[in-house]
C-alpha cells in the first residue's frame, strides 16, 4: 500500500482506540480526523464534507423536526400509550418494543422509525422506571433487522438491488430476501430478549435512585369533555408516576384517600398529587388534565408557549406573609403558581390561600421571558427553568400524526423519496404550528449530524488510498476457488467496513469486487449480492456502522465499547444464519 494508505490505516485505528478507551466525543472525534485528513492532502474539501450534503443526513435532520411536532402536540404520549402499553418487567418492555419496531421497519425506512421512537421511549422509560440504555440499543438493533425482511426495508438494500440491476439486467422482488430476513429477524430478536440483561449495559447516573427533597403539591382537574372521564385511574397512566404519587380525590366535597387503580373518572374530579418536579411537569403534558387555579388561563398567549419555572421566595419579596391571592401574584408578575414545595411539608389547601414564607418554593407557569425580566430583582433567591415543560399544543395533535402517516405513506408507495417527504412533512409541521420555528431549531441534534457527515470523509479516504480495495483483495485471495468460502470472507468484509465506515459506502465498494469473484469462479453473483445487503445492512458492532446505531447513542448515554459487547454477537449470530441459507436459496 502507498504510505497515504497507511496514514489513513494508522488514523482510524486511532479512531477507534479514542471511541473505545476514552469519553471522547463521536463527533469531534470523526471531524478531527477529517481535518487531519483534508490537511493532509488525502482528501479534498468537496469530498471531506460531501456528508453535509448527503441526503441520509438531510433526512435525519429534518426527522428531529417531524419528532419535535409530535412532542409538541403530544403525540409522542399517544404513540406510548397506544404502542408500548405499561409492561410490568424489563423483559416485557423489550418485547412490546422490538416486535412491533421490527415490523414497521420491514415497510417503512427505519431511520424514520427510530427517529420518531427516541423521544417516546425516552419518556417511557423514564415513567416507568427502566434503564433506557436497554431499551435504546435494542430499538436500533430491531429497526436493522426488520429492515433485512424486504427490498424498501433500508436505503442499503435498494442500493445494492441498484447495482445488481445495472450489472445483470435482473433484481429482486419486495420480499425475496425475506427468505433470509425473517429467520434472522427471528434469531436477533430472541438473541437480544434471551440475553439482554447480558448485551445490553444499565448506564443510569447513580443519583438517579435519590429522592428529591423538593416535594411538591399539585392539584389538577379532571376535564368536562376531555379523554380521561369514565377512564380508571390505571387506564389513564395516573398510578404509577416516576417520582409521584395521587394522594387524594376530591369528588363535590367528598374525599377519597388512598384512591383505588380501578377508581373511574368522572368529570370535574379534583385530583392532588404529590411528587418532585419533572413528576408534576408531567402532569401538566396529559391530556384531560388542567391545573384546578383557573388562574393559568388568565394570563397572556397560550398554554403552549410558557414554560415551569421552580422560584425560591426571598425574605425581600413584597409578597411573603401574605397568601398568593391577596398578594396578586399573577398580577404582580405575569405568573402563576400551580404548586408549593415547604421543606417536606405537605400543604393542604387551595393554591391562592396558601400564606407564603421566605423559603419557600414555587413550581410556576409563566411566559418564557420571566427570567429574564426577574433577574435582577431581589424578590426571589433562584430562578430555574424545568425542562421540557411546555404544555403540549393538543389542539394540534391529529394535525401532526396526519403529518405524520402522510410522510410515511407518501415514502412508502414511492409518491415522495424519504428525503422529499421528511423535508415536506417538518415544514408542514411548521407551517400549521405544531412546533415553533425556535424550537424546531432547538431539536436538531447537531452531534449525531456531525458524526454521520464526517464518516463520509473517512470512508473516501479508504477509497481514495486504494486501503479498503488492498484490504478486500488481500483477504477475498485466500478463499482459493471454494464458492462458500468466499461468500463468507466477503460478508465479513462487508460487514468490517461497514463498521469501520458506513453502511451504503461499504456496499458500493465491495460490489464490483463480488462481481470479480463470482466471474473469476464461474458462479452466480445473486448470493453475493444478497450477502453484501445482509451484511451492509445488519450492522450491530459500531456505533457509526448504521445511522439508528448513531441516533440512539446521545440517549442511551452509551460507550463505544457497549456497542462491541452487544453488536459483535449480534454479528456473529446472524451472519452464521445469513451464510448457511443464502446458498440454499440462490444457488452457485
């Protein structure tokens, strides 16, 4: 090899041993490296940053958008409720999961799948007390194998189908590879909820377990015309909230302490919980549910575009020692307080009676410029604001899943590309207010986009230096003239590329190198082909291998090596089922 070739060899070893042995980030790692390589004359500008412009990383881009829409509106809490239910054990939440993941991925592009997911099983884990680094690996690896059962399943399988058109005038069909696909979505899926606790790390901070002192009481109202009358406790998602609990139902004056799961609703129910923050931040997001001060609908704009803020009452504040009414709190400064935390006191009684003292803390909702109007008053000791608590725009909701099942429709019966319909689908989310322009800016995720561009600049440098072409021949040449054997080096190949790079790249350059081999022998490229989609798509070992891997690396909180301690069995076990029935399949 020329000594380019061993630079760029020498460099992404260094890579890897960053991503491995160090908390560097992906992204500053990969476009370090790019820089080195475009400094160094291996690659040009053009071709360090083509990935910018790829349309792969477009559509994720304009998928965080889509996503932000249905937060926004509250359709990731529909899709929760409806999708993955309330499991009562690890196991039966990865199940309830992968399953229905890996079938819509076989139809639909799974990018888009795990892009919209993320947030929702975030959410769900959070709710329902589970590590969600075990469930966002394998929400990755369930979009990869659902994607092996069809043709559309991923961007890979049409790209080779390409090259096999172009190169012997004859493709496959929708599913023809599910011959192959659906046994190996099989075995991943048992593989991974047999032996999850095993592959997949519990990466949840270790304060996660201590309470927070702060505990808050809220009261909220049951809606007259809203989904939750003549639901029980349980069916509404009210019983088992992370961090909170429901003390009481308040029903025309009649108190129901130590309220039953099986309790319906009824309409005008006055509900008092009592939890942390983000328990009550919650609460603010479900739909039927509003606060019982009727105060929040007095203030200015709407409900969507205010924020929870967490106050602590200074001894200066020209309020303390008076109740939150007579003080005119609302009117003194544009907020509302819907909840009173008092060193671990429980407060009884309507909000705007409460008397308050120095001290004190208050969960308000007020608009997003209250921090910065209250700054530099001394009539609060702190000021922060809860994240994620703006109230979901429901009146929006159909609005967005309509958007929704319109991009994934119009991509599916080929109406749109992916890209034209991701890009279509967020400026209509935009247009019709589902989400602002701000916070459509605010949910891309700029790490996630910067490593997958920056790989394309790493996967020219192979190709330019001739290292990934050296790399295959090399190995492809100790097979000798055994069919089988070649057929399994080049998957291998195909797959250590695209750990190494990236998925659709590792493909077009092992190609016309399986085309050679299976000229050279006299045999038929079909399992050759058929083996490089297997293997460029089913790619578990690396993060930057496959984008759903990149995606759900940031939320997992994961570690390059987890991504090895899970993904290379994952390999293992279904590339041994890829090459055993390929060849039974298409034959030589």
């Amino acid at each position: 090899m020329i000594l380019e070739a061993w630079f760029t060899a020498s460099l992404i070893v260094g890579m890897l041993a960053m991503l491995t042995f160090t908390r560097a980030a992906p992204d500053l790692v990969f476009v370090g490296a790019v820089v080195i390589l475009l400094l160094a004359g291996i690659v040009s500008p053009r071709e360090a940053f083509a990935g910018f412009s790829n349309e792969g990383v477009i559509t994720v881009a304009a998928l965080y958008v889509v996503v932000a829409g249905l937060r926004e509106t509250g359709g990731i809490q529909w899709i929760v409720q409806s999708l993955l239910g309330r499991p009562r054990s690890l196991w039966r939440a990865q199940m309830r999961l992968t399953t229905p993941v890996a079938v819509m991925s076989a139809f639909l592009n799974n990018t888009p799948v795990v892009g919209m997911l993320i947030p929702a099983v975030n959410e769900w884990a959070r709710k329902l007390d589970l590590p969600v680094s075990r469930l966002m690996m394998p929400l990755s690896f369930a979009a990869i194998l659902g994607g092996t059962i069809t043709v559309i399943g991923t961007s890979t399988n049409l790209v080779v189908n390409g090259l096999l058109i172009d190169q012997t005038g004859t493709g496959l069909g929708l599913f023809d590879i599910a011959w192959v696909g659906v046994p190996a979505a099989f075995l991943g899926l048992g593989v991974m909820l047999v032996f999850g606790r095993y592959l997949f790390p519990d990466r949840r901070p270790p304060m996660s377990h201590i309470d927070d002192p702060r505990e808050y009481t809220l009261e909220m109202l049951v809606e007259d015309d809203g989904p939750l009358v003549g639901r029980s406790i349980e069916e509404a998602g009210l019983r088992h909230l992370p961090g909170g609990y429901l003390m009481e139902l308040d029903r025309q004056g009649t108190l129901i302490p130590a309220v039953s799961p099986q309790e319906m609703l009824r309409a005008g129910d006055r509900l008092i919980f009592v939890g942390v923050v983000e328990s009550m931040a919650d609460l603010q997001r479900i739909r039927g549910l509003t606060p019982a001060t009727g105060q929040v609908f007095k203030l200015d704009g709407r409900r969507s575009d205010r924020v929870l803020l967490e106050v602590v009452v200074s001894n200066t504040c020209p309020v303390v020692g008076m109740t939150i009414r007579d003080g005119g709190f609302r009117n003194r400064y544009n907020a509302v307080v819907i909840a009173v935390a008092r060193n671990g006191e429980r407060l009884r009684g309507k909000i705007g009676d409460i008397v308050l003292r120095p001290g004190d803390t208050l969960l308000v909702e007020a608009g997003s410029s209250f921090l910065a109007q209250n700054r530099n008053r001394r009539d609060f000791f702190l000021m922060t604001q809860v994240q994620d608590s703006a109230t979901p725009r429901h009146d929006r909701a159909l609005v967005a899943m309509g958007i929704l099942v319109a991009m994934v429709g119009s991509a599916s019966l080929g109406l749109l590309s992916m890209l034209e319909a991701a890009l279509a689908a967020a400026g209509l989310m935009i247009l019709s207010g589902c989400v602002s322009m701000f916070t459509a800016r605010g949910s891309l995720d700029w790490s996630v986009l910067l490593t997958i561009a920056a790989a394309f600049g790493v996967a020219a440098a192979m190709n330019n230096t001739g290292l990934a072409q050296a790399v295959a021949l090399n190995v492809t040449g100790l097979a000798g003239d055994q069919p089988w054997l070649n057929l399994l080096l080049i998957y291998l190949l195909t797959a250590l590329f695209t750990a190494l790079i990236t998925n659709n790249a590792a493909a077009v350059l092992m190609f016309p190198i399986a085309w050679a081999v299976a000229q050279d022998l006299g045999v038929s490229l079909m399992p050759f082909a058929v083996a490089i989609m297997f293997a460029a798509s089913a790619s578990f070992a690396t993060p930057f291998g496959y984008q759903t891997n990149l995606m759900v690396y940031g939320p997992g909180g994961y570690r390059f090596s987890d991504y090895l301690r899970a993904g290379i069995p994952m390999t293992l076990v279904t590339g041994a089922l890829v090459i055993l029935l390929v060849p039974l399949i298409w034959s030589w």
